[in-house]
C-alpha cells in the first residue's frame, strides 16, 4: 500500500481525491496556526485576543488559507518583518485602517504600521506566528493511503 505524506506542497493534481485531501490538510495547517497564534496572544496578555477560528468570517478565513497556503511552499516567508509586510497589504485589501483602538466591526487595527514601528510584543506574536506555520509545514500532514488511479 502507498502512503502519501502531502508536507506543504501544492496541490493542484489530477485526482479529485487527492486534490480534496490537500484541501482539507491546508485547513488543518491554518486552523492550528490561527488558533495556536490565538493561544499565544493570551499566554502573553496581548490586548488583541482573536476569536476562534470557527467564529471568524468566510472572507477572513479565505484569506488566511492563501496566506498559509503559500508558508507551506517554497516561496514562504521566513521573516516576521516579511510576513508581517505581508499581513498589513492583505488588510489593506480587505478594507482594515490604521486606528490607536483594535475594531473589528469597524475594520480598525493598530498594528497597521510598519514593521519597525511596532512594539516588542507585537514583533514577537509576528516571530510566533512564523514558527507556528513552520510547525505545521513540517509536522502537519496527511499520512493516508493514496486512492488507485
């Protein structure tokens, strides 16, 4: 029996199965890292608590996965500066402003700022946020049996 270990590859195959398994697995992938990053903000007293996975919107959620899809590959970024350039234009296009008062409703987030201008925690979560989708690029994966042709 073959098994398939899809470790952050891009899954654009022939097989519908295959190519529902790789989908699901980068759900998996961004659901650890969301919430893991989540977790994170409360061990460090963040002010900015996110809510759970589960409960964020479809539009956020859509994003997210291209975000992850792309820190599985090998075109990732492997810097919290990077990333976090990254994470303030796809805020920028989804409509977020820079306030001093984090608003979800409102779209208003105070870490809208360049990367230098952020505070150590902010950095940090930023640094946590890129080990934690390191973790699942490596050790998150699909270890069922592949389906015959």
């Amino acid at each position: 029996m073959k098994i398939s270990k899809l470790k952050g590859q891009n899954m654009n195959t022939k097989s519908p199965s295959v190519e529902k398994r790789g989908k699901e697995l980068l759900e998996r992938q961004a659901e650890f890292v969301y919430n893991g990053a989540r977790i994170a903000a409360i061990a460090a007293n963040a002010p900015i608590i996110p809510v759970w996975w589960a409960e964020r919107e479809e539009a956020f959620k859509t994003q997210f996965l291209k975000v992850i899809e792309r820190q599985m590959g090998d075109q990732r970024s492997k810097s919290p500066e990077e990333l976090h350039g990254s994470w303030m234009q796809t805020y920028f296009t989804m409509g977020w402003v820079y306030s001093e008062k984090y608003d979800r409703e409102a779209k208003t987030h105070p870490d809208l700022v360049p990367y230098d201008d952020l505070g150590q925690l902010e950095k940090d979560k930023d640094a946590v946020f890129v080990a934690l989708c390191e973790i699942a690029r490596q050790w998150i994966y699909d270890l069922s049996p592949l389906p015959h042709d």
